[in-house]
C-alpha cells in the first residue's frame, strides 16, 4: 500500500509537531482528570460528565494518530528550483478578479496545514489547482462551486 504524502512547509510541519505535543503532554491528562472526577459522580450510563470526556477523549486519540501519520508522511516543500514569479505551493499569490478588479490574496500550502480562514488554502482546492504552475501577468479561469472566475495574477511572493 502506497501511503499519502503530505506536503507542507518547514512551518507548517513545526506547528503540527507543536500540536501533537499539546495534545499528547497536556490535554490527554486534563481528559483523564476529567474522566475521574465525572467517575465519581456515580452510575455511569446517566453520567453526561463521564460521556462528554470519553468522547472528547477519542476525538483527541483520534486527531493524535492523524497528526502522527501526516507528520511522518510530511513532504516539506522546496522552492528552490521554481521560478520566483511561477505559483507554487509555499508561495503567496495575489490576482484580481476580472472585470472589477477586487483584489485577493491566498498561501498555498499541503492540505494538513490550510487555514482558509488566515488565506492559506489547501494545493487540492479548485482555486490553488487552477493557479499552481501560472506566473504574475497570466489571466486563469477559476471553476468553483459558485461559478467561474476569470482573475489575473498580480504577485507572486515567497511565504
């Protein structure tokens, strides 16, 4: 079985590792503590205390193991070959979007990291997808969910 490889950036890849062990040093034992006080509150199969830290607990098991694969599996992202006006993963990009010229600004970054909400999208996303290869001046067709977009590229720059 061939496993998935995760791109990501040095920084990306830090602040996984970070998690994980928040997680593994601190939040698994305030769950453990929790479970106990909840134990002591009696009957367990009408403990809402007790059922709320045991899930909580196999949601961090949960994302534990998934941090430890991508971590393992972590292709970190090497820029140097790459054109400085070419769109890459690590890269930012800035385009405006034709005709009204509303200016956006994204990072491309491996899925493990993206945060769309602080303009860092995942290299899978129609948007990256559409953009990754093209340089500053190119005008690219963007098909999402919403409808086309026809934007130019303005800017291209390292993260």
């Amino acid at each position: 079985m061939v496993e998935k490889v995760y791109p990501m950036t040095a920084e990306g890849k830090v602040k996984l590792e970070q998690e994980l062990e928040e997680l593994k040093t601190v939040k698994r034992g305030e769950i453990i503590e929790r479970i106990k006080i909840a134990r002591g509150f009696g009957d367990l199969s009408e403990n809402s205390e007790y059922e709320s830290a045991k899930d909580e607990q196999a949601f961090v098991e949960g994302r534990i193991t998934t941090l430890e694969t991508m971590i393992r599996f972590a292709q970190i992202i090497d820029n140097n070959g790459v054109d400085k006006d070419e769109v890459s993963i690590g890269k930012t990009v800035t385009f405006i979007e034709l005709p009204d010229g509303e200016e956006e600004e994204y990072t491309i970054v491996g899925s493990a990291e993206s945060d769309p909400f602080s303009g860092k999208i995942s290299n899978d996303s129609p948007i990256a997808q559409a953009l990754l290869g093209k340089r500053v001046d190119d005008e690219v067709i963007i098909s999402t969910p919403g409808g086309d977009m026809n934007v130019k590229i303005t800017k291209v720059s390292p993260n």
